[in-house]
C-alpha cells in the first residue's frame, strides 16, 4: 500500500463526499495530501486529521474555484507545505439543473467558472511544480456522455468541456512525462446525490448493477490512475457509473 511513498499531491474541493475520500485514498497509498475547500473548514479540518492519522503530512488551504487569484495561492501554497507536487486532482465542482429556459446569466458563469475555467487554471498553476510521472486527473460526470433527465444541460455541457481538456493536456504535457486522465462518476452516495433521495430509484433503474457507487470507488480509480502502474495511460476517460452509459 505504498504505491504513492513520498508523493505530494493536491485535491480541489476535498473537504466532503468524493474529493475527501479520494484524499484519503491517496493517503492510504503513501502520499502527503493538500486539500482546498470553499466554507467547509471545519469539514475540511476533519480530512486533514484523518490523513495525519495515517501518518501522512496534510495541509487544506481555503481557495473559490472561482476565483483565480485563489486557485494560484492554493496551488503554489500546497506545493510549498508539501516540499513539491506531484499530482493534481481537479474534484472541486458545483451542481445546478436549471433547464435552459430557465438558467440565469450568473448561474451559467457560476458553472463556467468552477467547472471548467477552474480546472484550466488550476492546472495552468500546478505545471511549473510537475515533474516526469507527474499526473493530473480530473472528475468529471457520467453526464457529460449520457444525459438522462430534462434539466442540467449547461452542467452536462461543463463536464463534456473536461474530455478536450484532458486530451488537449496529455498531448502537451505527454514529452514530459506528466499523463492527464479524467474520471467520470456516475450516481454516487453523496450529500449532493444520496443514494436514497427522491430520485434514486429513478436512477438505480438506469444501471446495470442496479446500485449507487460509494465515494470510495471513484477514488480507487485516482489511485490507480496516480499510481505507477497506470504510467502508460494518458488522455483516457475512465467511467466509474454501475454500466450507465452501457
């Protein structure tokens, strides 16, 4: 379970549901871990602790994915906590299903913002600190290939801005020896989308398992994807949604 010894890596929006547990998940594997969160601090605090527990270095670092003064501070303060970087998780993400008819102009810059301008500048922040077997890997949505519901297209739209992103970056930053992948959950039992809300049967339906995921197992697939066995793959989209979009 040291795969990740002496790995620095930061996680974005990392105080709760999938971001806290793929931290945890790349503490488990050897790695020190940087968080950021946006009001959760005492949240994020709990994740810090958890780490230490594991006998890992922790640091989280307040920071808007919006904001893109914040995203630098953030990126430059985890690298200079953890003595370097080495892997870059862009999870931090905001939700809004409003239909098209109805989404507001701040609404549709809100999730610009965040969703896809963030994860652009986060990693625009990390390059510089990167070194060869550097790894950026990013959350997507299961969504983002197969939208199922009649709301939440310009949310979908974000996330499907992830895949060129992904691909564009491997192709620059493969001669260095850094990959890029993305990971797109699907259904997963979180505050956002718990698995016994008012629409997950409707959602379980849709799923060949026929069950939510667990935040755990979208963060397995970023330990290995940040792992040295996952070396040679760069640019590749990973779905992590029970066979949704089967």
């Amino acid at each position: 379970m040291t795969e990740l010894a002496g790995k620095r890596a930061l996680v974005t929006g990392a105080s709760r549901g999938i971001g806290a547990a793929i931290a945890l998940a790349l503490a488990d594997k050897g790695a020190d871990v940087a968080i950021t969160y946006e009001r959760s601090a005492d949240r994020a605090a709990e994740v810090v602790r958890a780490i230490e527990g594991k006998g890992r270095k922790a640091i989280a670092i307040q920071a808007d994915s919006a904001d893109p003064v914040a995203v630098r501070r953030s990126v430059d303060g985890a690298a200079e906590a953890l003595g370097g970087l080495d892997i870059l998780v862009n999870n931090a993400g905001i939700v809004l299903y409003d239909a098209i008819a109805e989404v507001s102009v701040a609404d549709i810059d809100a999730l610009l913002a965040v969703n896809v301008r963030g994860p652009v500048l986060t990693a625009q922040a990390a390059i510089p600190h990167l070194k060869a077997g550097g790894r950026v890997i990013s959350i997507g949505s299961a969504g983002a290939e197969r939208i199922v519901g009649d709301t939440g297209t310009v949310y979908y739209m974000t996330k499907s801005a992830l895949h060129s992103f992904t691909r564009g970056l491997a192709r620059e930053l493969g001669s260095r020896d850094i990959t890029v992948n993305l990971v797109q959950p699907g259904s997963t039992n979180t505050d956002m989308n718990p698995a016994d809300g008012e629409s997950s049967d409707f959602q379980r339906a849709l799923m060949p398992l026929g069950r939510y995921g667990e935040p755990q197992d979208v963060a397995a697939a970023v330990a290995f994807l940040a792992s040295p066995a996952a070396r040679h793959i760069t640019g590749t989209i990973l779905t992590v949604d029970g066979g949704l979009n089967t």
